[in-house]
C-alpha cells in the first residue's frame, strides 16, 4: 500500500507551486502567520 507521499509526483509539485505559488506559513502556537513564495528548484529532469 502506498504511502500519502508515494502517489505525488515532480509534475504534481511544479504543478502545485505553479498554480499557488505563496504559503501560508504559522507559528506553532497560530499567533502569527506570513505569506511566503514558494520556490521551485528543479534539475533537467524536473525534479
């Protein structure tokens, strides 16, 4: 049985960073959130 993880892909991910390129990242406690850009980083095979 795959993992979560195991049925997502390189594509997947650019996809994902292409189509919501900002991240909410929060605090562990929730008090303070940022919106961060999401940066992809890829070698001549997409990965």
């Amino acid at each position: 049985m795959a993992t979560i993880f195991e049925r997502y892909g390189a594509d997947d991910i650019r996809h994902l960073i292409a189509r919501y390129p900002l991240a909410w990242v929060v605090t562990p406690d929730g008090e303070e959130a940022s919106l961060l850009p999401l940066v992809g980083v890829f070698d001549v095979t997409g990965r």
